[in-house]
C-alpha cells in the first residue's frame, strides 16, 4: 500500500490526540507525520512510538507534500486553512461542523455509507459526534425495514467541547468538594452569553441556539442524520443535553418503522448485522451501555430494545459510543482507511 504523508491539525486537542492514537494503533501507513496547531503549541513535542514529534504552527505553506490532513481544530481553522491543504494536493479529513452540509462534501460513516467518498472535491466530513453513534447503530435497521420518524434525546459527555471543559468539569468538581463558588467559563457553549456550572448540572443546551429554538447540535444532528442516510423524507427531531461524564455519549432514541410486522428479535438482528456495532441488552443481568464502559472501545453499543405499548411500528432503544473514538477520531481514520482501500 502507498505510504502517506499526513498532517494533523489541532495534534493537541482532545480528538487530535486520538487521532494520532488511532493511526498509531491501526498500522495507518504514514511516510511522514506532521503535527500541527497553535502558536502556543508551537515547538512543543509529542511522543510517538518513543520518538519526539515536535509541533508546528498551521500555517497556509504548512501543506506542501502532504497527502492526507486531518483537520480537528474548530471550524474557523478549517475554513481559513483547508483550502490551502487542497491547493497543495493533500485530502483533506474534516471533523468540524464547517462544510458538512456543503453541497459535493460528503459526509461520512464508513459502516453506513462508505461509497460517498468516492465523490470528494478534496475534502470528506466527519459528522457531528452523536449523528456518528445513532446512523451506525440504525443503519441495519434502516436498510432492512425502513424509518420514516426519529426522536432522540442525547445525554453528552464534555469531552465533546474539548479539552478545556474537561478541566471545566474537573475544577468545578473540586471546587464544589471544597464550598468554593463555582466559576463557568466554557460550557455550554464557549461563544455564549452566558455560562453554567456543568459539575452536579444538566445543560439543555450544546452549541448556541439556531432556527426555531433547536441549538446548532441538535439541528446538526437532524440536518446530517438525512444527509448520510440521504433520505430527505425521514421526519427527525433532536434534544442535545450536557451532562457531567468526561467522556462517552449516551442516546435514547424512538424509532417508527415503514412496517408494523417487525418484532424486537427481528429488530435486534438487523443492529447487530451492522459491524462494529455491538448489542448489550439484557434485563435479567442487568446489561446495557454505559459510558463509563464505553469509555476507550471502538464500538457503538446497543440496548434497552423494547417495543413501543401504543405504535405497532414504533421502538425505543439506548445508543452509546465513545464520541472521542467512534465519535470522531477513529471514524476520521476508518474514512482515510476506506478512501485508500478504494483507490
Ligand atoms: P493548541 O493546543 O495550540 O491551542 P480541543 O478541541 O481539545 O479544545 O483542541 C483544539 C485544538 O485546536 C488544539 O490542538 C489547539 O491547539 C488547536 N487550535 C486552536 N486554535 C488554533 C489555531 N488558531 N490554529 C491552529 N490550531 C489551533
């Protein structure tokens, strides 16, 4: 296989650390590695495989030579500096919100719909964390009996907003150990008005609010989930909370089918046929997904199966990943993985 050239930009947030973990880990065939992020970072190292990387300032010269950039920096870095990556010949692997929705960029869940790659103007989006969790585990069920309505309420980890709302959630933790007042400077949402504790809290809001009172999340997640099942029909309607777990992300989510013959075993095969796609339901041992379990694993788990008591072809069911991992960072390499495999 061809040895790539790769850049990393954002090599020292929460994703861009997974991301290099996850190239690492799956034998990603890397001629060179660039690291890349701020000026504060810059001249900093990294230890890879026992060896110092040093990281740079992104630059728009930064790109020469390289094949494949992955961009885990925000969405302004994407939109100033992806340009110049393609420019310079590099695909570019996108896990901001910038161009997702953008006409001739595909977005991408490689269990769901990998050919999609295959039509990349230079630049292949990764979705939004928790639409990454919820397409995957609903794609068998998808393809199999069809879905024409989705609810879903997300319960999300802080990790999500990187990592200062980590240290956010742990100092406030600290803090509230200690009767200090607590200070919020992050959560929900950096660019908000105003700012809540997360520690001992529940946030009905990720991201800032948009069209009809949705935040920009659940709009996102509604808005891709169509786009990667490219079923413009499908009626969705999300609900996005923070909650303070450091990392996994959980979902309920109802489902009505296009039939009302499908039993719960039936529905359950059709999750379990998707890989990489793990089924963790049953009541008598108490087994479902957690996301302190999920924490560091590859897969998307799925449990609490049921029937609904009123809709014959309604069904509820509880969705959990790591959205560092599944969430982000190793679907941003199974889509390089993928895109290689299909040249
Ligand atoms: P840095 O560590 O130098 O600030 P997280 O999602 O965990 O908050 O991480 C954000 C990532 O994006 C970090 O690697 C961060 O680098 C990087 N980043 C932030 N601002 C810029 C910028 N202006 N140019 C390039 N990378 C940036």
């Amino acid at each position: 296989m061809r040895q790539m050239n790769v850049a990393v930009v954002g090599a020292t947030g929460a994703v861009g650390t997974k991301i290099i973990e996850k190239l690492i880990e799956r034998k990603f065939p890397i001629k060179s590695l660039k690291l890349l992020a701020s000026k504060r970072s810059a001249g900093s190292t990294i230890q890879i495989n026992g060896e110092d990387y040093v990281v740079e300032e992104t630059s728009e010269t930064a790109f020469e030579g390289i094949d494949i950039a992955f961009f885990s920096a925000g969405g302004s870095i994407t939109e100033h500096f992806a340009k110049h990556a393609i420019e310079a010949g590099a695909l570019v692997i996108d896990n901001t919100s910038a161009f997702r929705m953008t006409e001739g960029v595909p977005l991408v869940v490689p269990e769901v719909n990998p050919d999609a790659i295959r039509e990349h103007n230079g630049l292949i989006a990764n979705p939004n964390c928790s639409t990454i969790q919820m397409v995957a585990a609903l794609k068998g069920v998808k393809d199999q009996f069809g879905i024409n309505r989705l609810i879903v309420s997300t319960y999300q980890a802080v990790s999500g907003a990187g990592a200062d709302a980590i240290e956010e959630l742990k100092q406030q933790s600290e803090n509230f150990e200690n009767r200090v007042d607590n200070k919020a400077d992050i959560l929900p949402s950096g660019s908000a008005e105003k700012h809540y504790p997360i520690a001992f809290n529940v946030l009905p809001q990720i991201d800032l609010f948009g069209e009809g009172d949705y935040t920009l999340e659940e709009l996102k997640m509604m808005n891709e989930t169509r786009k990667i099942f490219d079923d413009y029909e499908m009626s969705v309607a999300a609900t996005c909370v923070r909650l303070p777990v450091v990392t996994g992300h959980s979902e309920s989510v109802y489902i009505e089918l296009d039939r009302d013959d499908v039993t719960v075993d039936q529905l359950k095969e059709a999750i379990r046929s998707v890989p990489n796609v793990v089924l963790q339901d049953d009541p008598s041992q108490q087994l479902y997904p957690m996301p302190l379990f999920a924490e560091g694993t590859d897969e998307v788990f799925v449990g609490r199966v049921r029937k609904d008591r009123d809709k014959k072809n309604g069904f509820h069911l509880w969705i959990v990943a790591d959205n560092l991992i599944k969430g982000a960072a190793l679907n941003s390499v199974q889509i390089a993985e993928t895109y290689l495999e299909q040249q």
